[in-house]
C-alpha cells in the first residue's frame, strides 16, 4: 500500500486489513488483528488519511495492481474472518480482476505449495518443523502471484546452492524523530539466479516479507528454502530478496511492525524506518549484492551477530 506506485503485485498470506493494528481493538486482548471484528470502513478512510497526509502513495495506483489473498480455513493464528475483511477493505481499491480470493483449502498458519509431504492443515494446533512452515494443499502460491505479477512464468527448476548475504545494517536510514527502534536484524539473504549474476541490475526483483518467525538463522532458511520462490526465481531471472526483521516482546517474535506507533510513528508509511530500510536496499542493490558475502544455503550468516537487534 505504502509503495504502491512501484509495485507490480502482491500476495498476503494470513495478513489484516492496512490499518489494523492502528485502530481500537487491534492488539489483544480483542484482538481483532487476529481473531477478526475491524470496522472495515474506518480501515478504508484510515488509508485514505495517510495518503492524504502525504505519507503513502496515491491508493488509485492499486486499481491494476494484481493481489492474491491467501488464507487456509484451519489457521487459528490469524482467522479467515480477518482475510475476509482484508478483501473487503482492498476492494474498495483493487479491481475486481485483479484481487484474487484463495480461501478454500484447509491449510494452517503456512505458505501453500502444490507438492511435498506436509498435508494440508497439518501443524494446525500443534507441532513444529517444516510442516508448520508450508502445507502441501495442491496450491501453487508462489507460482500463481509471480504469474499474475509478471506474465507467463518458465516453469521452476532446481536453485543454486547458495545465498547472497547482504550487510542490511548498512541501509538502515539516519534516525529521526519518528522511530527509535528499527528493530531490524544485520543480514539480508537474497537468491541472485545463475542468469542474474553477470548483470544483476538487469533482473526484476522479487521481495518476500517473512511472516512472525524464530530469529534463528536455521529457522529462518528453512523458509527461505522451501517456498518455491528461488526455484521461480532461477528458471525466471528474478532475483528474490529477503529482508529480515528481528521483531521484540511488543510486535511479537521476528515479526514485521504491522502496529506499533512507539518504535515507529510511521511504521506502516513511505517513511517507515524498516520499509526505508528495504527500499535502501533495492536501490543500491546491484553494489549491494557485489559487497554481498556469497556462502552455501545452508550456512548461517557470516558473523555470530547476524541475528541480533542493530537499532
């Protein structure tokens, strides 16, 4: 929403409506960012508010802008009703064409894949491991968002065995006035295609904001590794990239600020320090990627402090 004169489409998996957690009842204990219940219509004049306020880009540029919307009927994280009233609240914006409804599936708190040997719904109420990261419910997510974003997609192939990690520090803006923490981690992770590496600037860039996750380096590549995106991205040219936040006590493990005006005034804004952060980077990124550390995916970072809070 912030960006949306740059962004080509999107995909939200298990996410509020914009706005969500800025209104009353939000946060726990109500909870209506998890369990459902956010006055729609003051959701939609809250976006318009920021935009009139000079702080997001024109909402009018979401009109052709392709979104799919991904919530499975057994997660009891974030509930269906709240992807529902995200839809909502995106078709006063979004043409119906391009908004793109996939709530039929019984997946968990996951990304959808269409193979694999995580069941649909599994790790719904408890478990751990990788089938609390992905289900296989015979949905091609990454797939079908990079198509409607991009057009007719070479099928995936197998990834390089290697990430590129980027210094993400070193893009943190100067502090200001309306933040105080960036909460974010020291390392970046981006999959740069066989294709991308003599030229990267001359690949489309993909980037994928992780949900609520361990800041555990492992955790955090077993994600990265198993959503399909680097297998698009290799038979694509398209470069992914994956920025990282840490998250704290308040927003919640390795979690994004999706509402919390204390670290950031303007958390969910252009001017938002960990969306700044982001934009830094894929400004520079072909310099970026050359200062990057290239290790095998399934190294950690390169220093010991690569999952700890910078600012």
């Amino acid at each position: 929403v912030a960006f949306s004169r740059s962004v080509v489409g999107a995909a939200l998996a298990a996410g509020s409506p914009y706005g969500c957690g800025a209104l009353p009842g939000g946060h726990v204990p109500v909870g209506n960012c998890y369990y459902g219940g956010t006055d729609v219509d003051a959701a939609i004049q809250y976006l318009w508010s920021r935009f009139e306020e000079g702080l997001i880009d024109n909402p009018v540029h979401l009109k052709s802008t392709p979104v799919v919307l991904f919530n499975g009927k057994r997660d009891w994280e974030v509930y269906p009703k709240v992807m529902r009233e995200t839809w909502r609240q995106l078709s006063a914006f979004v043409d119906a064409s391009k908004l793109e409804r996939v709530f039929h599936t019984r997946a968990s708190h996951v990304w959808s894949l269409d193979h694999g040997p995580c069941s649909c719904g599994q790790c719904a109420l408890h478990g751990h491991g990788l089938c609390c990261d992905v289900n296989n419910c015979r949905y091609d997510l990454s797939g079908d968002m990079l198509t409607r974003s991009y057009g007719p997609l070479f099928p995936r192939v197998q990834a390089r065995q290697e990430f590129a990690w980027i210094p993400q520090h070193e893009f943190i803006p100067p502090m200001s006035a309306s933040w105080s923490h960036a909460r974010m981690a020291k390392w970046a992770i981006a999959y740069v295609p066989t294709g991308c590496q003599p030229a990267p600037g001359d690949c489309k860039v993909h980037v994928h904001y992780h949900g609520c996750i361990a800041d555990k380096w492992p955790k955090r590549l077993e994600w990265i590794q198993n959503l399909d995106l680097n297998e698009y991205g290799e038979a694509n040219n398209l470069i992914v990239l994956y920025p990282q936040a840490h998250g704290d006590h308040a927003t919640g493990k390795g979690c994004w600020n999706w509402g919390f005006p204390k670290d950031d005034r303007l958390f969910d804004t252009k001017f938002s320090v960990q969306l700044q952060t982001v934009v830094n980077m894929l400004n520079a990124l072909p310099g970026a990627l050359h200062r990057a550390s290239t290790l095998p995916s399934g190294a950690g970072p390169p220093s010991e402090e690569g999952a700890e809070i910078v600012v």
